[in-house]
C-alpha cells in the first residue's frame, strides 16, 4: 500500500474549527484491495476517482494478501493457486473477445486498486475515529493510521488528539 498525499487547501487565516470544517486533503492512494476500497467509499462525504477494471487490462492482476494467509504455507498455497485460476480464466475469456467489463467479474474483492481521494478535515477526522480504531478491519485500518500520520504532518493543530490516540 503506498498513500500519498497529493493536494491540500489549507488556510492560515482560518481558526482550528473553520480550519477543519473548510480545509481539504487530497490523496493517491495505490496498492489497496477492492474490499478495502468498498470499505472507504462507505464515507460519503468524500470525493473518489478509482481506477476502472472496465478500462484497465487485468489479465495479469495484483493482488492484496491477507496477513493471515501470507503467514501461513498452507493458506498461501490455497492462495495462490485460486488466484492464479481467477487470472487465467479472465485472460481465456478476454482470449474469446468478452470484453474487460464482463471479464471482470471473476476477479476477486483481492486485487489491488487506486484511486485519488479528497476529503474534508471533518471528515478525514470522523474517518481515522471509526477506522483508525483497533478493531477496524486490518487493511482499511493501515491505510486510515498512513492518512492520518500524513494528515497530522499537513494540519498538525486539526489532528493532534487523534495523532495522540491512534499513531
């Protein structure tokens, strides 16, 4: 996973309180799985432009790797060889010319994504609160505690309670 932060309006004429309700953060964010994607989109009050596997070819996909499954030999194998089955049978089918938005369906909720974020200093904070929290799930956890480390060195005064409690 690798987070970004690529854009913010930020204010020095705003007080902490109008600094959080108007200022905004901007982030790429790479290298997350389409179910922790599915988990952020859940914050409505955010802007996302996610990559699109009606576009992209994904006859050669990434894929995010649960710890659990990573560090277990058996697990991995089971791993990799339905994964490895799940890449094949969308390269046949794009093979017999079904096309990626179709084809796209057999890949799982494990292959990695992108996507650019904007969001609200309110919101982010509303965010890392439900998500930076220890049972939060694993992945959707690391990528909140990396936006708000990034949002504490942008805003330092609109994140430091939750730097203090989470980082």
């Amino acid at each position: 996973m690798q987070v970004t932060l690529i854009g913010a309006t930020l204010s020095d004429a705003l007080s902490t309180e109008e600094l959080i309700e108007h200022g905004s953060l901007t982030f790429l964010i790479e290298g997350i799985s389409r179910a922790c994607s599915h988990q952020l989109v859940r914050h409505r009050i955010a802007s996302y432009s996610q990559e699109s596997q009606r576009y992209v070819e994904m006859s050669d996909p990434q894929y995010v790797v649960p710890p659990a499954v990573a560090g277990d030999p058996a697990a991995r194998a089971i791993w990799d060889e339905f994964t490895a089955q799940a890449g094949a049978a969308y390269s046949r089918l794009r093979a017999l010319g079904v096309r990626k938005e179709d084809s796209r369906f057999l890949l799982p909720n494990a292959t990695a994504t992108r996507l650019v974020m904007s969001i609200t200093l309110r919101s982010l904070r509303h965010l890392c609160e439900v998500r930076c929290a220890k049972d939060a799930q694993w992945e959707v956890r690391a990528l909140a505690l990396e936006m708000l480390r990034l949002a504490h060195g942008a805003a330092p005064a609109a994140f430091a309670d939750l730097a203090q409690r989470f980082l």
